[in-house]
C-alpha cells in the first residue's frame, strides 16, 4: 500500500518489516519519531533509555543475544554513545544491529552542526544515509542483512529534511528471523588487549570487504545525464537539491553507503565528466575521498560548510539563474520561540535574575530562560554540563562567587548524565546549589516519559525513580521542594541554600503547562483603571501579555492562569478576578 | 504536470502542522507525488513556523525555495509579510488577518507592521485576507482556524466534498470532527 511517512516513520516501519524486535533510545531532534513510531508496533519491543550510551549497549545487549535491535539519537547523542560505538566495531553483533542518527544542518533545534559521517569512518562502522522516506525503509531492511552478513553494527544517517519530511512509501509484511543462538565466545565479545589485537585487523579487513560491496550495491549508483561537462558525487538530501535543480542534465553519482566508499565507482565516474563536483551539506566528507583518490573536485568552495543547502543555492552555484519573489520592503520583527504561557520555569528564572546569579544552564526548553526579557543564563554546551561545570566554576572561584552562582537542568536532562555531575559535587565536596527544572516530562522533544515521570514509552506505570531520594543517595544532604509559581517561596529557598556552605539541590517542581493532564485557572483579567503602566509584569516575557495603549493586556485565548504576573504587579491590576 | 508547491506558515501551536498532514494526504490519494516537510522542536515555542507542501508527477526536494511558491496559505498576517520572497510572481496568498504580537514587539523592541494587508496587495501577489479566527470561533473553538484556512484553500481545487470530508475524518479526533467540518464549511463559503 502506498502512503505518507515521515523518514522517521519510514525508517521505524524498516525495522518492524526487517524483524527488528529491541529498540532503545533516548529521544533529540530531529531522530525522536523513529522510537516513537516504532514504539506503536506491539511486536516490539521499545523503551526510552536514560542517555544513548546506555541505549546503544542495551541493544548491543539484544543483539548479543540473538534478537535484531536498534538505537536512535540525534548527532550529539552519538557524542555519548562514542564509547560503545567504537568497541562494538571491534565485537561485531550476534543478530543485526542498527544505529539510527540524525543531524540537524540549520541548527533547528541543536546547540551545534556536528557532521556524524567522521564518526563512521571514526569508528570503522559502515553508514547508510537515504534521500527520502522510501530509501529510509529499504535502507532500514537492507542494514540488517549488511549487519549480519559484514558482523558490524550498522549506522542510518538522517538529516532534519529526511527525517522530517514525508514522502510516499510502500509498505509490507513483517519477517522475523529466527533468534540467534548466544554462544559464549571470549574471542569476540571481550574487549580486553590479547583478543582486541586481533580483533582489530579484521575490523580493517572488514572494512575492505564492505568497500568491495560498496562498488557494487545499487544503492551507490550512477544516473546519466546529458550534459558531462558537470558531473555531481551526492547524497542525502543534497541528491534531491541536485535532482529538483537540474533534473536529468548532468551525470549524479548518488551515495546510498556514504562510509566507506567505492572508489573504483568514484574514479571512473570521474574520469567519464570534464568537471568533478561534489554536493554535500556541512563538512567536506565525500570531497575530502575524493581528493585522497587524487582526484581534481570542487566542493567546499562553492558550497558552504555552514547552515543548509537547498535547489536553488545548488542551481545557482553551478552557474543556473533563479528568481526570487518580491520582498516586502518592511522591517519584519523577528518570531523567536518564546516559553510558553504558564511555563513553570519562567518564574524560576525570573528569580534568578532578580538575585542577578550567574546561571549554569543545560539542554531543554529552560534554554530560553537565555533570551530577553529573562537573559538569566550564563552558560549552555551539553546535556549535564550545567552540573559538572557548576563544580569546576566553584572550585575555581572564591566563596563569595559561590554565594551567587548557580546551575540548572531539567529532570530528564539531570538523569540523562546530571546525577554524574551531582556526585562529584558530593564527592568532591564543592559548595555547589543545583536547580532541577522537574516538570514532570521530558519537553523540547514533544514529551516524551523518561525515567521520573513514571510511565514507559509505552506509556504503561513503572518504577518512578524519586528525585529527593537520589540526591540524598548520592550524598546531598540538603535536597527541597519549591513550587515554581511561588516565587517568595523559590527566593528564600534559593538564597537560603546559596548562604549555606555545603551543597544543596533544589527541586523545582511544577508540570510542563502543556500536559494533558495539567488543569489550569481561568485566565488572568487586567484592570486598566489600576494598571498604572509599569511594566513590571512585562520583564517574565510572556507572550499572553502585552501594552495597549499604555495598559497590560492579558490575551485569554493563551493566558492560563498561573498567576505569575499577579505576582509581579503593585496595584492589583492583574489577578483572577482582575479588577472586575 | 509541474510540481506546485503550497506553503504553510505560522506561528508555533496554531495547527500547522495538521493542515499540511491533511492536505498531503488529500493529494496522494489524488495519484501525485507529494513531499511534506516539517519543523520540529525548539522552533515550535511560538516561533515563527513553515511547512512546505509539494505535489506533481515526481517532487524531488522536501522543501519550497525562494520564488517557488504557488501559493501561501498563512495561519497570521506578519507571517505572510515574512515569506513573501518565496511566492511566484502572480501567485496567491490565503491570509488569516490575525495578529499574534511576536516578543521584539511585546517587549517594545520593534513594532507590528501597519496596513500588511493592503501592503502585500501591491506586490505581484493575488491577496485573500479575512478573518480566520473569528470563523473559527463560531464554529466552535479558536482552534479550528487551520480548518478554516483549509476551506478556503479548497475553493482553488476541484476536489470534490467527499474527497475534503475523508481527509479530514482521517486527520482530526473524531470529538472534534464535526466542529472541524463546520469551520471548514466556513472557510470555504465565507
């Protein structure tokens, strides 16, 4: 049947056709929807794993044991998983095992425009990257047979544009393959220097035995075109740029295994155009081979390593001419996104800048806690930073600088690789005051449970890990409770625990104002015979408020009622009953 | 055929995301190629939102570039003023006359642009501008103004009512179907 899928979808409809039975992951955009979708099929088994280090050594575990397995995450999340990534090149897998990830060229939603195809080639792991949904499916089916057939695990490379677009794909049965018998086999699976030794050059010799597969595959084939002045090497979502641009006119050479490379394809595709060219998004990877065969290549010169690509840069930068509509000539104010109305972390950092902190930040909606009118974060590179990076700042200052600083992170985020952080400032004993952001979901993403929330992916009960408990456990002694929306509650609690000199967590706890679950007031209503114009309810900046003419005005259609700006006016303009 | 491309654009939250799933749905029923591309994430907190929606005999890219647009179908008025680099000379826009204040304006930091409407009507752009939200409104609930949109899109198809009710009861909860087939309804007769 054909339909509509995401590449993600598409990609989670691959591996319940190829019999993929374990599936764990931790969620980041752009990759979330594969374990979502996939997580739909009762056949499967799927969960969210705390971070991806351990999603990828749970589902090299599956694969050990003899059931096909996959893990998914987005670039920087494979930054975590580089530890088994690169031993599990040497293991090889039991029964097929994939590894989904994707980037984010264009920094949608990302802190940074990591290219992971170094990491294929890092590791020595053949890499797979589709053009669109239908590719994501047959790629998805095709990576188990590579997987088992070459002993590796195998990586799916999706982008923002494939991972979130959909194109029409044609569904089929599920097979499951027989599970594998587990054989003790020392040899292989332990990693220790007298069976590394020789582990290592069959990874190279498996290695060239995947390029001698790679000359042949129809995923890596040549298209003819009309005009060999030009011939493109491309991939990904690049090769539909190059398509949409200059349809059949030029010879393409489209990648489908982008590690490791045919070269005899390559050679020989260059040497039948005048002139070689290689479209890619972000680093030079595909070029950079090309220069290593000795090859003459334009790449990198004419298209950017930063940002996103796109038909018409691609048209124009081959000497094509495109025409643009005509611009308004207005200044258009920019839309950045904003936290939303009734966000329980927005009064948290309005705290926090009130008591001018110097705020350690981390990796969630709370990042916008960075951007005016709140510009109460100081610090954010990647998840746990916040926590570690705050022991290290105290470390190196002096206490009066501890006094006023403090780190925050989300509850999923402090599980994913926080606690860690939390137990060198136990351990190592610096006066540290860390916030957890709980909000009861894991948000950014969409929502996805994590292991605080007390649901699975599944979304059946399970065991809540409590948060109290663990920073206590982890040797915290002082751990409290505040309720974002009181915030004379979270301003002493704060500066209580910045005036002590041991370390403390604070827990700030509401649910995400997006929950289904979450029941909210009515909105809030304004009196503009008390409103005298301030503006001090202006500074949480929340996008339910705004001045007309010189008066707040709640807009009700997103007000929910939280109360924060009651909080904030003098007059007792703002309130549930305004001044009605 | 050549491969036309519709636009949606909005604001994160109002529905966008639906209209496009709807509308790819319709058209791959219809026999064409189609591509729907999406943002996900940080850019949904009520920022400024695109999806793309491309449909022909074979559509190779996911997304609409500039000057590509046959038509834009914006969900608030200086969302379309945003985009309109990426329309076709002559094509056509579907504005929902709304205004959502972005936070450089509720901040003070910039201002909502006056007169949009009759500014986008001098380009080389045909304008259709009503009032989505309050059609939506009457038909049950703010949130329906994708649905609304929806109608008024549908006047420049020939598809038939059978062919716009199936992909809507395929794209809303059915709690809230026969209100969504109002502001449909509404859309497309106001």
């Amino acid at each position: 049947m054909k339909t509509l899928m995401l590449g993600n979808e598409a990609v989670a409809r691959g591996l319940y056709e190829a019999g993929c039975s374990f599936v764990s992951s931790y969620p980041g955009t752009p990759s979330t929807e594969i374990t979502e979708c996939v997580a739909k099929y009762d056949e499967v088994y799927a969960e969210w794993a705390p971070n991806e280090k351990v999603a990828l050594e749970a589902a090299f575990g599956a694969s050990v044991r003899g059931k096909r397995s996959f893990c998914a995450m987005k670039h920087v999340g494979l930054n975590v998983a580089a530890d088994p990534l690169f031993t599990i090149s040497y293991t090889g897998v039991n029964a097929g095992l994939i590894i989904g990830v994707a980037d984010d060229a264009g920094m949608h939603s990302s802190q940074n425009e990591q290219d992971s195809r170094h990491y294929a080639q890092a590791a020595k792991i053949p890499m797979l990257e589709p053009s669109d949904s239908a590719e994501a499916l047959a790629f998805a089916k095709l990576a188990y047979g590579l997987s088992e057939k070459f002993d590796t695990a195998v990586l799916i490379k999706m982008c923002t544009r494939v991972s979130h677009s959909q194109s029409v794909v044609e569904t089929a049965e599920r097979v499951v393959p027989e599970q594998r018998k587990y054989e003790k086999n020392p040899a292989k699976y332990i990693m220790m220097p007298a069976y590394a030794k020789k582990k290592h050059p069959v990874v190279e010799e498996r290695t060239r035995a995947l390029a001698a597969w790679a000359e042949k595959t129809e995923i890596n084939r040549i298209e003819q075109g009309q005009d060999t002045s030009v011939g493109i090497i491309t991939s990904s979502t690049c090769y539909q740029y190059v398509k949409e641009a200059f349809g059949d006119t030029y010879p393409v050479l489209k990648l489908g295994m982008i590690w490791p490379m045919p070269e005899t394809k390559i050679k020989d595709f260059a040497a039948s155009v005048d002139r070689l060219v290689v479209v890619e998004e972000l680093d030079s990877f595909i070029e950079t081979h090309c220069r290593n065969l000795g090859l003459a290549v334009t790449g990198k010169e004419l298209f950017t390593e930063i940002g996103e690509l796109s038909q018409n840069v691609v048209k124009e930068k081959l000497g094509g001419s495109v025409q643009t509509g005509a611009l308004l000539g207005e200044e258009i104010p920019a839309r950045p996104p904003v936290m939303c109305a009734g966000c329980p972390h927005r009064s948290l950092f309005y705290v926090l800048k009130k008591l001018n902190l110097t705020v350690l930040g981390d990796i969630g909606c709370y990042t916008l806690g960075a951007v005016a009118p709140l510009n109460a974060i100081d610090t954010t590179v990647c998840m746990g930073a916040s926590v570690s990076g705050l022991h290290g700042f105290i470390k190196a200052g002096d206490e009066e600088s501890a006094g006023r600083t403090v780190a925050v992170i989300g509850d999923s985020t402090f599980i994913h690789s926080g606690v860690t952080g939390l137990i060198n400032i136990a351990y190592n004993e610096s006066n540290s005051t860390v916030i957890i952001l709980d909000n009861s979901i894991t948000g950014m993403t969409g929502h996805q449970q994590n292991p605080t929330t007390g649901y699975n992916l599944k979304g059946d009960p399970c065991t809540k890990i409590d948060l109290e408990s663990l920073c206590h456990a982890v040797g915290i002694r002082r751990v409290r409770v505040v309720d974002p929306y009181d915030m004379e509650a979270c301003q002493s609690a704060i500066q209580e625990e910045l005036s002590v000199k041991e370390p403390s967590v604070i827990i700030s706890r509401r649910p995400c104002a997006l929950l289904k679950y979450v029941k909210h007031a009515g909105p809030i209503c304004s009196d503009p015979e008390k409103c005298k114009g301030c503006k001090a309810c202006m500074n949480i900046g929340c996008p339910a408020i705004s001045m007309v003419d010189g008066k707040a005005v709640i807009d009700e259609t997103l007000c929910v009622g939280c109360g924060v700006c009651e909080q904030l006016c003098k007059f007792g303009a703002l309130g549930a009953e305004g001044g009605r | 055929m050549e491969t036309k491309n519709i636009m949606i654009v909005g604001v994160g939250g109002q529905g966008t995301l639906l209209a496009s799933k709807l509308l790819g749905r319709l058209l791959l029923t219809k026999g064409f190629d189609v591509k729907v591309s999406e943002v996900h994430g940080m850019s949904q907190r009520g920022g400024s939102v695109v999806t793309y929606v491309r449909y022909g005999d074979r559509v190779c890219s996911p997304i609409i570039d500039k000057g590509q647009a046959d038509c834009i179908l914006s969900f608030e008025l200086l969302e379309a003023a945003r985009y309109t680099e990426y329309i076709k000379p002559g094509g056509r826009m579907i504005v929902n006359s709304q205004q959502i204040n972005p936070m450089p304006v509720i901040a003070g930091a910039a201002a909502y642009p006056e007169n949009l409407v009759q500014k986008l009507s001098s380009l080389d752009v045909k304008v259709d501008a009503f009032d989505a939200l309050s059609l939506a409104e009457e038909a049950g609930s703010s949130k329906a103004v994708n649905l609304v949109l929806m109608g008024r899109l549908a006047k420049h198809f020939d598809f038939t009512d059978e062919e716009w009710m199936d992909a809507i009861e395929h794209s809303v909860p059915p709690k809230f179907l026969e209100m969504n087939k109002k502001a449909f309804e509404a859309g497309r007769s106001a």
